[in-house]
C-alpha cells in the first residue's frame, strides 16, 4: 500500500441543475488533479442539490432520477475520470425499477468502481434506503463510503471498518441546522451576503457550534475509535433554503485534521495520507481487543428505527 493523495471539494450547487452542478464538479476536478490528486470527493446529492428534495413530489424526483451507471450523469463522470487521470466519487438520485435512491458512485477512467445508497435517506418519503455497506479496492487503499447520517449511527462505521475499509468517504450536507444542543440552529442570511465585506462575522458563525464545532464533536471520533482515515466533504453557501457552512475536510486515524478548506467559494484541498498510520493509531488496537462474544445478542437486538431531525419538525 502507498500514499494516496485525496482532494476534498465543495461548492454551492444550484437546486435541480445538473448540467451547472457537473461543469463544476469538472473545474474542481481539474484544480485538483493540477494539485497532484489521485482521487477527488465531492458532497452528497453534489450533482442535483439534496435539501430541495424534501419539496418533491414523486414525479418530479423520477425526472432528475437516472440509471448507474448507464445514465448521463454517471457517463459523464467516468469521461471526466479518464480525461483527468483521477478517480471521481460524486452523489446522484438513482433509479432502480420503481425505486429511487440516495446515491454516492466512484468512478474511473474504465467505470464503475463502487455505488452505496444512502441507508438513512430521510430528506423525502419517496426515497427508498440502502441496505448493505460498500467496501471496495482503489488505488491500492480498501475503502467505504458512508453518506451524511448514516455516519451518525455509530455502527455503520464500525461495521465499515470491519469490513476491511482504511478510508472512509464521507459525503455529507449539513450543518447550521437547529438541534436540542446548545449553541446550534440557522446562520444569518446577512453573513453570507455580506461574507466579502464581513469576512470575519460569518466565519466565526460557520466556525462555531453551529459548523465546525459541531462537526468536531463526532467526526474525529468516528476517526479515532476505528482507526480509519475519513474524507468529509459538505457544500459551501447555499442547499436549497438552508445556509451550509463547507468545512470539507480529511482526518486521520489519530482524529487529527489533515486538511480543511476554509474558503467560502468553490475550493478543493489536498491531503497526502499515509499507510502507516493506520496500525499506529488507538482504533487498530481497539479492533483487536473486542470480545464481541460478550455483547453481539446486545448489539444484534431487533428495535423500531426512528428518524426525524429537529428542523424537519
């Protein structure tokens, strides 16, 4: 195994608009191939937007929907693969038979590599959820993909890493949303209007309990525990109605920041990871001294799963 070098990108998509959403998807594709990026991962639904989906009747999810990967969208993403030499993981509706889906594909110059469907995909009743994990080989590295809150319920992860993932993607839209803990909620619609004048304001709005605080509670945990590298990446500006703070990011298996994009405009980052944290780092040892024969019946207890987030109340 050698060292990888991963772009994480984010940018604000426009709701509905593939064709925008793909022309920048390829210049930031291109920016980081210029940079030395072997793979480059874009956020959730990157290619139709995602929060105005929750407004959406079924017909008009049908009609952004497409087939992987014979569809346009994941043609194109393949072209874009070989014409930069880079491997491409982006989010996309899918349409299996009468179903659609959350989708995060990996694509190479060659096709296909991996697709996961999102297994909490709570944003619309029409959408249907994933029920299997995605672990697969790239570029010499096993890794998983996780989308947005399935990267909440900690045994995704950890079933992930068992099965043999060393990096995780992590596509996500999130952020600046209202929630039970102190300090969270909406960012002010002044800030990012005023973001070029005030530049200061709404970084420190994005930087705190709403943004990247928030995110540093669980993201390096989810890091640490297992021992895995993980690549978040989350739009900047606007989703739909919802204000999203970027902060794309790549840490390592010590829950260290490798990365992070702080800019408000459309930006990728760069980071080199490295094999052989991998078993330096606490979650290795962790994995190696479960003793799962104490707590699989706990772990394995059939429940009714609930899932609402407070600001779809």
């Amino acid at each position: 195994m050698k060292d990888l070098k991963v772009a994480v990108a984010q940018f604000q998509p426009r709701d509905g608009d593939k064709r925008y959403n793909l022309q920048v998807i390829e210049q930031l594709t291109a920016k980081a191939k210029d940079q030395g990026a072997e793979v480059v991962s874009f956020h959730e639904l990157s290619i139709t937007a995602y929060t105005f989906l929750k407004d959406l009747k079924p017909n008009q999810l049908e009609q952004l929907a497409e087939n992987v990967p014979g569809g346009p969208s994941s043609v194109h993403l393949k072209d874009l693969a070989k014409k930069y030499d880079i491997v491409i993981l982006a989010g996309l509706l899918e349409q299996e038979q009468d179903k659609i889906y959350n989708t995060y594909v990996c694509f190479d110059g060659d096709g296909l590599i991996a697709r996961y469907r999102k297994i909490h995909p709570f944003i619309s009743p029409y959408l249907s959820a994933g029920n299997e994990y995605a672990v697969f080989e790239l570029l010499g590295w096993r890794c998983g993909i996780l989308i947005c809150y399935d990267n909440n319920v900690i045994e995704n992860v950890r079933a992930t890493t068992l099965l043999g993932a060393d990096l995780i993607f992590a596509p996500h839209v999130t952020g600046c949303t209202p929630s039970p803990m102190p300090g969270r909620g909406f960012v002010d619609h002044a800030l990012w209007q005023n973001r070029h004048q005030n530049p200061g304001a709404l970084r420190e709005a994005f930087d705190g309990r709403k943004g990247r605080e928030w995110l540093l509670r669980w993201l390096p945990a989810r890091s640490y525990d297992n021992g895995v590298y993980y690549a978040f990446t989350n739009p900047i500006g606007y989703d739909g109605d919802q204000l999203k703070n970027g902060n794309s990011m790549v840490l390592d298996p010590f829950g260290d920041i490798v990365t992070e994009i702080k800019s408000f405009e459309d930006q990728v980052s760069i980071a080199a990871i490295t094999p052989d944290k991998l078993k330096q780092a606490g979650g290795y040892r962790y994995r190696n001294a479960r003793k799962p024969e104490i707590y699989q019946h706990i772990l394995s207890k059939g429940h009714q799963p609930v899932l609402k987030p407070v600001w779809m109340e």
